[in-house]
C-alpha cells in the first residue's frame, strides 16, 4: 500500500532517526469507522482488535483475512487488553463496567461499582505483569448518547486497580478531572496516564502525567507533569522496548523520550485516538487509530512486553 500524501516522518532527536525503516512507509489498512478506540495485538491470531466505538462493534483485521466484526453489540466498548491468560479485557461505555471475553465467548463483568456507586465509564485498561487489572474512569462515555449513553455520574472521575480474582477494586488516585489513557512503563516502576481535562470546559487541563508506582505494585505516587502534546492532547499511548512513548496528538503520533524529550513525530491526516504495538513475531509494527481509519507502520524497534 502507498502511504498518503498526508503522512509523513518527522525527526527532532538523532535518537529518533534509528527507528524509522526507509523502506517501510505508513500505511492505510482500512478505513470508514465512525471513531477508532481500544486497539490490542492478538498475537495468536496474528491479528489486531479495535472498537468501532459509535457503532457499538469491536473489529478485527488481519494480514490474511481483512477486516471483520470480532463482537457486536459491544458494549459501547472502548479501551481492551490482554490477562495474563490470554482472555481479553474490556472497557464499556454503555455498561459503565470493566468486563472479561472468556475463551468459549462468554463476558464476564469484573467491576461495575466503587463503594457501591457505579463507575462512569472505564476508559482504558491495561494489565500489569501480576496479573492486576488498572483502568481509568472519566465521565466521557456517560456526558452523550453518541459514544454511549447520557448518564449521571455517581462518583469522582478516577484510576483503579482491579484484583480479578477476588474482585477487590481499590482508587489509585481521583486528582484528575478526566483521566484517559494510560500505560506502564517497561519495568512497571511508572505509570503514565493521560489528563484530558473536563470537556465542559472551554479550557480543560490537557497533559501527560506521571506516578510512579510502589515497590510491592499495589499503589501510586503523587501525579506530576510529564510532557504537553501539542497540537492537540494525549489520548491512547503505546511503550517501546526502550521505555519510549508513542502518543496519540493532533497532527499524528509523538514520540517522548523517557526523560520528556519529543524526539520525532509520525504526521497523520487526522487526529490520533489510540495505538498499540503488535505483529507476530517481532512486536514492532505500530497499529493507529487515526479518527475514522486504520494506519500501521513498521519500525526498527519493538513494542515492551511483560517483564
């Protein structure tokens, strides 16, 4: 496939030159979505998962079959990730839950209520090395009947962590107004999660921010600054083998070194909703949700795997 005239590789850093193949181009793998979310590499499958969130469907696309419908209706479904046995975990918009898709098909829900108050609506999940689950839970998909239904909300936007076999959710931390994406470090001593502020302001903080988390795995430090995308905001976030973070913005994908430094950027025609690291074996093939299409690229670096 040719890449579009709209795409393109930007290089800030020397650092960032070593990552880009000159002979692997963005690519567009499909397109015609109402508004992409949750993409998670399926390396069994050889391929890739991603919401059609608006249309209430979770896709597939592969190499060698195209593109299909995985699950629908989804749930309004928006951030998903891998457990440690393969099954995937789920966000939902309309559900307002944190949900499981057992092997034979069934779901699961995990998590539905904090305190016996209903979450808004989990946003993004990622599963930590030990197995626990950690997810954030702004008000986004309960504020319209678009992305998932009009709500009220019960509780303080918020990051969880989820013990999934006794159920135990514990707040990580409530100082944000709109957490969003999130993503661990390599080793799992940081936790990066993205601010996207209230909507219903016309100016709503908008930063990447980290915490760093506790020996033993089970909480966090106090969030800090950690880099302003611009323009645009972080939304989706995908880690490198060398601890780098791929961030969604408004002109593409930025790359942010682990000391805050941009060091190059992957121009796109849309803005970036989400992103993950996959394809089988090597793991270094970029998958973006870019809005309404499916882009891909592949790179002289693979994505970070469990410890």
């Amino acid at each position: 496939m040719k890449p579009s005239d709209e795409t393109g590789i930007e290089i800030l850093d020397e650092r960032f030159a070593r990552y880009i193949l000159g002979n692997a181009p963005i690519e567009k793998l499909a397109d015609g979505f109402r508004w992409i979310e949750g993409l998670v590499w399926i390396g069994d499958w050889n391929a890739l998962l991603f919401q059609d969130l608006p249309r209430d469907r979770t896709m597939c696309w592969s190499e060698a079959a195209g593109l299909n419908v995985w699950r629908m209706p989804s749930g309004n479904a928006n951030g998903q990730a891998r457990d440690r046995e393969g099954r995937v975990i789920f966000c939902s918009n309309r559900e307002r839950a944190v949900g499981r898709v057992e092997h034979d098909g069934r779901v699961t829900i995990l998590a539905d209520r904090f305190e016996g108050k209903r979450l808004n609506s989990p946003n993004d999940v990622v599963v930590k090395s030990d197995g626990t689950i950690w997810f954030t839970d702004p008000v986004y998909g309960i504020s319209n009947d678009y992305e998932g239904t009009r709500q009220t909300s019960e509780t303080t936007p918020a990051v969880y962590r989820l013990e999934p076999e006794t159920r135990a959710l514990t707040c990580v931390t409530d100082a944000f107004d709109g957490p969003n994406g999130l993503a661990f470090s390599p080793d799992e001593s940081r936790l990066y999660i993205a601010e996207t502020g209230d909507q219903t302001r016309s100016d709503p903080v908008q930063v990447l921010r980290v915490c760093d988390v506790s020996p033993d795995g089970s909480s966090l430090g106090e969030p800090r600054d950690f880099f302003k995308v611009s323009p645009g905001y972080t939304d989706g976030m995908a880690i490198d083998e060398d601890g780098n973070i791929w961030s969604s913005a408004g002109d593409g994908v930025q790359c942010i070194s682990p000391d805050g430094e941009c060091l190059g950027k992957l121009r796109l025609p849309a803005p970036v909703s989400n992103l993950c690291f996959g394809g089988s074996p090597h793991f270094n093939r970029l998958f973006i949700g870019v809005s309404h299409a499916l882009y891909a690229v592949f790179l002289d670096r693979r994505g970070a795997r469990w410890p």
